[in-house]
C-alpha cells in the first residue's frame, strides 16, 4: 500500500468547545469556550510531573485543605491561561480566554469563573494534554491514547471472583 501525505484540513485537532453553566452572555445563552491540547513540557512545568504520576505527589502531606484547595486553584488557572480562547467581534481568537496573572485585551478575568465552570474547562484541557477527566493515574505517553501500548507484565484481566480471600484461600493453578 502506499502512502499518502495527510491533508491538513483531514487532521483532527486536540480541541474541543466547551459550554459553561454558570457564566452566561449578555442574552443568557451560555459562554463557549475552545479549550486546547498544552504541550508536555509545558505540562510538566505547570504541574511538576508527567502522565501517569499523580499531581497530589506534588502536593506535600503536611499542607492544610485550605492550601491544597489555593494550590489546586493556582494550577487550574494556569492551564486556563495556557489551553483557552474565546473569540472577539471580529471573529479572531482571543488568547487566553481568560487571564489571571494580567489584565489581556479581549480576556475575561479568570476571578469570574465559577469552581463549576473551571472544573469544566480543566478537565477538557487535562484531557486533551493525555491525562485522565483531570486524574492522572492512568495517563502516559506510550500508545497515544494514555493507557500505554499494552498491559504489561504481569496484567491480568479482571474477572469476576468466586468469593474466596484472593490471599490466602485461593487455589493457586498448577
């Protein structure tokens, strides 16, 4: 078989539009906002890790939940910084759609979200950069798809039990 070079216009893009609930226009329609695949390294910068390891790693034991929650609020932000657009009267893409360390022409202060709205657009970014609905436990680099190219050694598939400790009582095979 031979191969062709893709057409530009044939390529599926990692973005996605995203409706908002809580913000709404002006006639009460709610806001769209186009939410974009972040790079890895960029990735890797905002959330001091890879897929497949998880972002709490980061998170010491020892912080309160009010400074998890400021530190959890700090990341979001700069993923909406970085993997967001809206568009302006002209019809040309505004980036960010919205800003939170300073003032864009175009942009929508990131103080104005609700924790709905931006639960919304983190995980569609999230998603789209290889990592999981915002988790991260499964993603990786290998295959493309974040589950990896195979299973692995030792992967086994999940059937269902007959009751007996897996520990222990089981019979083992011979």
């Amino acid at each position: 078989m031979e191969s062709k070079v893709t057409s530009a216009a044939d390529i599926q893009l990692p973005e996605e539009l995203v409706e908002l609930v809580v913000l709404k226009k002006r006639d009460g329609s709610p806001v769209v906002v186009k939410c974009e695949r972040i790079d890895e390294l960029t990735m890797f910068k905002l959330l001091k890790g890879l897929p497949g390891l998880s972002i709490q790693e980061g998170i010491p034991v020892e912080k309160s939940d009010e400074e998890k929650v400021e530190e959890v609020y700090k990341v979001c932000a700069m993923l909406v910084e970085h993997g967001t657009a809206l568009v302006n009267d002209a019809g040309e893409e505004v980036r960010p759609a919205f800003w939170s360390s300073a003032p864009i022409p175009g942009s929508v202060p990131y103080k104005l979200l609700s924790v709905k709205d931006a639960a919304l657009i983190y995980n569609s970014i999230m998603r789209l950069s290889g990592y999981a609905e915002g988790v991260v436990d499964e993603a990786s680099f290998p295959g493309g798809d974040g589950r990896g190219d195979g299973g692995g050694v030792g992967a086994v598939a999940a059937v269902e039990g007959d009751g007996q400790d897996a520990v222990g009582d089981a019979p083992r095979p011979e």
